[in-house]
C-alpha cells in the first residue's frame, strides 16, 4: 500500500467514526448481576454487592420469620440469609424445612450484613443507564427500577431497601 492509498485508508476510517453513535463512556454504564429468585427474573447492582457465594449450607433458626432461612458461615461470621423470592413477596410458600445448601448467596455491601439467597445467576450485565426506567407507580419498593435487558425487563434489587425492610421489623436491644 503506498503513501496515498494509506492515507486516504486513515481518511475513511476518521469519517467512518463520526458515522457511528458514540460508545458509551464507564461512568454511562451500570454493571448488575442477573439472578432468578424462584420464577422472577432479576438484577442486583454490583456496587451493592459485598460477594457472591456458590454452595453454602444454612442453618436454620427455630422461631425466625418465615423469610429467614437461617445464618451461613461468610468470610469468618455467621450472616442472616433471606429467602429473595419471600422477601419480595411474602405470601410465596418457605423454601426449606431443615439444614438446607442454598445454590447462590449474594452478600449486601454495607451494615447490618445479610445475604439473599437466589436460585441462579444468569450472568453479568452492563448496561447504559439510559437502559434503566423507573419503576410503574405502585411498584415494588424493594425493587427499584428496571433494566430492560434482550431477555425482557428485569427489577432491579434495591438491597439497602431490602435491608431496612428486613431491619425494620427486627426489635431494637435495649439498653
């Protein structure tokens, strides 16, 4: 290739980029975790997340509400695990009855720690924020908005929402 078919190969290929819509900076982007919990299709922040874990055995606490499968031993402390599917919607049926292993964990970020248990992770998004829509009026307050996704719309877990709803009911210790 000479000098003059190079440079108008540079010339074509500068023209060509104005031709296309600009990339996404990573700042326009959000990356979320896809997940199921029982039949819904959901997606959790990553920046909400404090870890992710496969295959933990739960030990169930007599007399704990009907969402709180029991505590998971996690990084050296025993963190609440809550059924996600039951947190979202309480009248759906309990999981498990006894020691159970639950497929996923996801471990909030932040304090108090829990973890919600899920039943597969379906992948990594990353999506522009513009991909996000706020949510229906009447909607789920633990579930914020939504991404919509090739696969269809997913709710997008709130987990500081799914904390307070959690905290909320727990009696505070006197002092």
């Amino acid at each position: 290739m000479n000098t003059n078919e190079r440079l108008a190969e540079l010339q074509r290929v500068f023209d060509a980029s104005f031709a296309l819509p600009p990339t996404p900076r990573d700042d326009d982007l959000i990356d979320l975790l896809a997940v199921t919990a029982d039949a819904d299709s959901l997606a959790v922040p990553l920046a909400a997340m404090a870890g992710l874990a496969a295959d933990r055995s739960v030990t169930p606490l007599p007399g704990s509400p009907p969402d709180l499968l029991g505590v998971a031993g996690l990084r050296g402390h025993l963190v609440p695990v809550y059924d996600l599917a039951r947190v979202l919607d309480p009248r759906r049926a309990s999981r498990t009855n006894g020691s159970a292993t639950v497929r996923w964990l996801v471990l909030a970020a932040g304090t108090p720690s829990f973890a919600v248990a899920v039943d597969r992770v379906d992948g990594h998004l990353r999506v522009p924020r513009d991909a996000i829509a706020e949510p229906a009026a009447g909607a789920h307050t633990a579930t914020g908005p939504v991404v919509h996704t090739a696969d269809g719309p997913r709710p997008v877990i709130d987990l500081t929402a799914v904390r307070h709803r959690i905290t909320a009911r727990v009696p505070a210790e006197e002092t």
